[in-house]
C-alpha cells in the first residue's frame, strides 16, 4: 500500500517567484514497496497546475504538496533518490522518528550509504506522482486530470535535450547550494 512515512509539508519560500524550499525530508512509500524521498533543502515549484484548468481540477493550494514534490525530484534529475532502508529500519536506526514537538513523523537525514539512486523515465515518474495522489487524497477527476496534464507535458524532454536536467549527487542531496545552482536554471 502506498503512503507518506513523513507528515505534512513544511516550506520556506525562497526569492524566486513560486518557489519554495522543503525544511524536511519527505519520504513517500510506493505500491512497489520502495521509498522515494524528496530530500530538504530541495527547491519545488509545488503543484503547477494552470489558471484555466484550476475550475476543472482544483486549486493546486487545496492538495498535499508532498506529491509534487517527489514528482520534481524525479524531473530535476530523471533519477529516483531511493532509501535502501525498509520503513522498519528506517525506525530502528533512528532516521524515521515521531516528533511529539511537531506531532508528526519526521526523517533525519538518511546516509549516503543508506540511498541510491535509480534512473526513472516519465511514464513510471508520473505513475508514482498519481500513487501519491492517491496516498494524499487528492480527488479522482482532479488526480485524472493533473495525471493527463504530466503526461502530455513535453518539459521531460525538452528540459534533457537543452541540458536543464542535472545529475543527482548523493554526497550532496542534503545541501541548499546544491538545488539553488541547480533549480535557478529551471
């Protein structure tokens, strides 16, 4: 079953416009068992959903950001940053801890010999981005709808071919520098 391990979003925006900074790891668990991570200090537009489709698929504010977030990681990179930890594990070593102050799972920063990652194409991205749609609640016709406007977004490939995608850096996933550099071209 596919749910987020972590609580809600917490975001810091940033000086560039719709652009916003995560304060936390985000870990989400997919259908398949492995767990996704959208690591902090990543930099994340959120939902784009255009102004004209907001009357048909809903207003990007009224869903859990957390979706598109894991989403962008996937687009940023076209790599999957996969925790080699099962959510027990993640637990017993202390990465995967319930904090009473903000009443809510959190996940410390998980070691690099604890990730991977994983090369991703846009079908699968987009197919994990929907499972956490529906892990979050989102609406049926919104998440068919937001699922149809991913699938005919050519940016995945445009972004490749003029050289925006970048490549993941374990060592560094966890560094603010890191997404600025490489976010401010997006």
């Amino acid at each position: 079953m596919c749910k987020f391990l972590t609580g809600k979003a917490r975001l810091q925006q940033t000086d560039k416009s719709r652009t916003w900074k995560l304060l936390d790891n985000e870990l989400f668990k997919a259908n398949d068992g492995k767990i996704y991570m959208a690591p902090r200090n990543m930099y994340s537009d959120n939902y784009t959903i255009p102004l004209f489709l907001c009357w048909l698929a809903g207003s990007p504010v009224d869903f859990d950001t957390r979706d598109s977030h894991v989403h962008d990681e996937f687009c940023y990179t076209h790599n999957a940053l996969v925790v080699t930890l099962t959510e027990e594990e993640l637990k017993e070593k202390g990465f995967l801890r319930y904090s009473e102050k903000n009443k809510m799972w959190v996940c410390e920063d998980v070691p690099v010999e604890f990730l991977a990652k994983e090369k991703i194409g846009k079908f699968r991205a987009n197919n994990i981005f929907y499972e956490c749609m529906v892990s979050s609640g989102v609406p049926l016709i919104s998440r068919l709808i937001i699922r149809a406007g991913v699938a005919c977004n050519l940016n995945w490939f445009i972004y490749k071919w003029i050289g925006k995608v970048f490549e993941l850096d374990l060592n560094r996933v966890y560094e603010e520098s890191y997404w600025r550099e490489h976010v401010a071209r997006w």
